[in-house]
C-alpha cells in the first residue's frame, strides 16, 4: 500500500513537470473594474496553445500576468514550475515573448536590434543562425536597415525574430500574425508548428478563429472571462453539434435525394449551401463518408 502512494506520488510529480503553465482562478482585476477573471489552465509541455478572443477581451492581460509583468490580484500562477514575480535570470532565460506593441530600437538595424535582444537574455547569435532566423521572417538582405526605415509589417516580423533568437524553451506570442500577408501568416505557424516538434512549448493569442485549427489546444476569452479550452475538434463538435460534410452535387438534387441522405447518413442536421451543394451534421465523419461515397455511386449520382 505504501508503494502504490509512492508510485503515484510520482506519476503526480513527472506529470507536474510536463505542466509548464498552470493557472487556477487566476485574477487580475484593474482599478477601473476591467481585468480577466476565474482563468483555470493546465497547458503541458510541446504542445501549442492558442487563446482567441477579440480586441479588448482580456489576452494580453494574461500574457503579461504569466510573464511576470503584473501580479495577480487573486489566484495563482505558475510557469515552468515557478511564480512569474519571482522568476531567477536561468527560469526568465527560457522564456520568448512577442508583445503586442513594439520594444525595438528605432535608430538600431535589424542586425543590431536582433543581437541586442538576445543579449539581454545572455545569448550572442551565431552569423548563421542570425541568417536562418532573418531568412524565415523573410529580412534577409535587410540586415542594415535601421528599424525606423522598413515598414510595420517588418517590424512586426522582426519583433516575432528576437522573440526566436535566444532559442526559448516556452515562447509567448501575443498576435504575433497580426498585420501579416495570409501566406506569411500561413509560414509562421508551419515554423510554430516545427518549434513544437522540437519540444517547444508556444502560448499564443489571436483573433483569427481560422488558426485555432492549426493549435493542440483552444481557449476562448470574453469580456474578461475563459469560456471554454477545447481541442479544435471538440470546439468545431460543440459549436456545430457533430462533425460536417458538404457535399457539392453536378447538377441540381431534388429534395427527395436530400431526405434520402439524410436518412442513410443519420445526420442530425441538412442544410442547403447553395443551389448544387449541401451540408451534412453527422456524428462520425470518417465512418460516414466511404458509406456516403458508395451510396452516391451506386445511384449514378456525382
């Protein structure tokens, strides 16, 4: 019996050291009545975390209280096992953040910014990995230009460069794809996603719902309050009541082909999309669709 605690005393352990974040009732609550509130997380180690919310809803707030920059008013709040306020140079060292507003130098150069940012976490970048950092934010051959001179979207790019280049173990990213082209956009999270194979930990905040598809993990904020932290498959089952299909026909179906669907897929919802196509609520996609697929063909239907 005393083995069995042991044993699960240290299941308990090894599972807190995979938590790299915790929050529970976290507050942090401002003089004139606005702050967030109630905010229970447990976010493990190597997966991305995406907290969306609109403008004003509360993101940054929390950003800034697990980063150590202001102290909740109530509840606690631990990141890589220790109490933001009192991180040490070792702990604060692992850690990348991406504000939302700019902390560059506006008479530095991209080099010079990017290299002085990284000292202050006590790292010198390397000429080659200054290359690849500045080639995946697309800056190279920008190296010489003073940060006053290239436009907000680099900037912007360069910001998301100095969070990256001291190689943090846990990076926050408060809208880091903000501003940026939607190709841009779509590079940055293909290296987010990258950085999490490596093992890395990213927190990041957005108001594009589209990239909650791209995150382990979801949270969803309003007026100050956590709604909800899903997967994105549970988010999309929770919001639409199932999975969906959509189907686009080659010609006009009736709506007895319709019901008829209905009735063989067990969807629990159908919509018409358009004139030619139609949405399905089904409880499984996987297993519906090679039934569904068969069903058409055998009909001649395309």
């Amino acid at each position: 019996m005393i083995t069995d605690q042991t044993d699960q005393q240290q299941d308990a352990t090894a599972e807190d050291r995979r938590i790299v974040i915790r929050s529970e009732r976290a507050e942090k609550m401002f003089d004139s009545g606005d702050g967030v509130r109630d905010i229970d997380l447990s976010i493990p180690e190597g997966s991305i975390f995406g907290f969306i919310g609109p403008s004003g809803s509360g993101k940054t707030t929390i950003v800034r209280m697990f980063t150590g920059v202001v102290l909740p008013t109530d509840g606690s709040v631990t990141v890589l096992g220790a109490i933001p306020s009192e991180f040490d140079s070792v702990t604060r060292s692992r850690l990348g953040y991406m504000p939302q507003l700019s902390v560059l130098y506006p008479d530095l150069s991209v080099e010079q910014n990017l290299r002085f940012l990284a000292s202050l976490h006590g790292e010198a970048v390397r000429d080659e990995a200054l290359h690849d950092i500045l080639a995946f934010v697309e800056l190279d051959g920008h190296e010489s230009k003073r940060v006053k001179e290239i436009s907000g979207g680099m900037q912007r790019r360069l910001s998301l460069a100095a969070a990256l280049a001291h190689q943090p173990d846990l990076l926050f990213l408060d809208e880091p794809t903000a501003g940026i082209d939607p190709v841009l956009r779509r590079k940055f999270w293909d290296h987010f996603t990258e950085l999490k194979e490596q093992g890395r930990t990213l927190f990041i905040t957005t108001q594009y719902v589209g990239e909650a598809a791209y995150c382990d993990y979801v949270g969803v904020l309003a007026d100050g309050r956590l709604l909800t932290v899903e997967t994105p498959d549970g988010l999309r089952r929770t919001a639409f009541g199932g999975d969906l299909i959509d189907i686009e026909f080659t010609a006009r179906p009736d709506q007895r082909l319709l019901d008829e669907l209905v009735s063989e897929t067990g969807a629990t919802e159908m919509t018409r999309t358009s004139p030619v196509s139609a949405r399905l609520v089904v409880e499984e996609a996987a297993i519906t669709l090679p039934s569904l697929g068969g069903w058409l063909s055998d009909r001649g239907i395309d």
